[in-house]
C-alpha cells in the first residue's frame, strides 16, 4: 500500500466516526522506507513499560520502597533492565521528580499500542480511544508469564504495513483533537487526547521516531 492509499483509508474512518481531517497532513513513509522495531525489541519495551508503571503507582502512593523489591525481581526475572528510557531509570532509582512520575504512568497507553503491535489486542482495543485502557487485563498480559520466553510465546507480531496503517491513523485523529482544543467546534466525539498522544507515541516508536519514545516529536 502506498503512503497516500494508506492516508485514504484513515481519513475515511475517520470520516465515518464523524471526525475531522485535514487534508493537507504529510504522508507517512513508504513501507519499505520505515524502520519497524524487532519482535525482540519491541516485547523488551512492552515488559519493561508495563513494570516500571507498576513502580511509578508505587512511587506516587508513597510506597516506592515496597514496589522497588518486586518491580527489580521481575526486571531481573524478564531481563529487560537495559530496555528502561531515561526516565523509567529515573523512577527506577528513586530520583524522578513528581512529573516524570506522572509521565511513566502514562506509559500505559504507549505499552498498549506495543501490545497491540504484537498482537494481543485487537484493532477496536487500540482505537477505542474515548477512556484508557483496560489496566487490569494490560497487567495480566504480563503478569501471567512467568519470563520473557512465556511473553513471547503467546504473541503473533503484526506485520509492518498493519502498524504503519495504524500509525498514520492515529496522526490524523490526533491533529484533529488537537484542533478541537484551540477551536472546540472541531468534531471529535468523545476521544480523549491526552489517550491518543500516548498511543501515538507507541506507535511512533514502532515506526522508527526514536530510541526513547519520551525523545519522539508529537507535532501534527
């Protein structure tokens, strides 16, 4: 599929959801010109996100101490310490201010763009954006494993032309929640942007924005 077929498509879903678009975005690139993750790097992200939200929950309830012990058995366990971002190792080591806190928890929706990715949710779980995702079937995705082999096993990668399908979905419904905040008469429905820039950001990360999805430029 073409970068321009591909806009096409989303620009028509959106449409039918009643959902404004501009014309006038750049395309995404062509397949064979974007730098889709690894399967491996992409389960090591999604372990190490998901844990290290669990940390940060810890942290801003006041009970880090606690969360530390679990949270570095279980970085240990999956082996994805080296996959944390800089400000997943700033949470990791007790020293993130309350904001980058706040940042790690957001982490959720970015992990469930991966997971997506990775085929454990379906396509209506990632664009259902009107409410976060569902956190306690998000944990257990993990949880229930009992190390990366087992994470691995139960996921079926989607391949590159689905996720840059859904990359560039996702860039236009999100400049469109963005108008809809400096002009309020956009038509939006009820999706949250503050849920669509996160799972933007997983997507993009997928694509090849950035070693450290926090790094990715957001702009539409």
């Amino acid at each position: 599929m073409t970068p321009s077929e591909r806009k096409t498509i989303s620009e028509n879903k959106l449409k039918e959801q009643g959902i404004a678009i501009n014309q006038w975005l750049p395309l995404l690139p062509a397949e064979e010109e974007a730098s889709i993750r690894s399967f491996d790097e992409i389960c090591g992200r999604a372990v190490a996100s998901l844990l290290m939200i669990q940390l940060a929950i810890d942290t801003s309830n006041g009970q880090y101490d606690e969360g530390f012990e679990v949270i570095e058995e279980m970085l240990d366990k999956f082996g994805v310490k080296s996959a944390l971002n800089t400000a997943e190792k700033e949470v990791f080591d007790g020293i993130a201010e309350p904001q980058t806190v706040m940042n790690i928890a957001w982490e959720y929706e970015c992990y469930w763009s991966l997971v997506w990715a990775l085929g454990l949710i379906d396509d209506a779980d990632l664009q259902g954006a009107e409410d976060i995702c569902d956190c306690e079937r998000a944990i257990k995705l993990v949880s229930k494993c009992d190390g990366m082999q087992a994470f691995k096993a139960q996921c079926k990668m989607r391949s590159a032309e689905e996720i840059l399908a859904m990359a560039d979905y996702f860039y236009r419904l999100h400049w469109a929640c963005v108008e809809h905040r400096l002009n309020p008469e956009t038509p939006i429905g009820d999706i949250s942007e503050e849920v669509v820039m996160e799972r933007r950001r997983g997507l993009e990360w997928l694509i090849g924005g950035g070693n450290d999805w926090f790094d990715i430029s957001l702009d539409t």
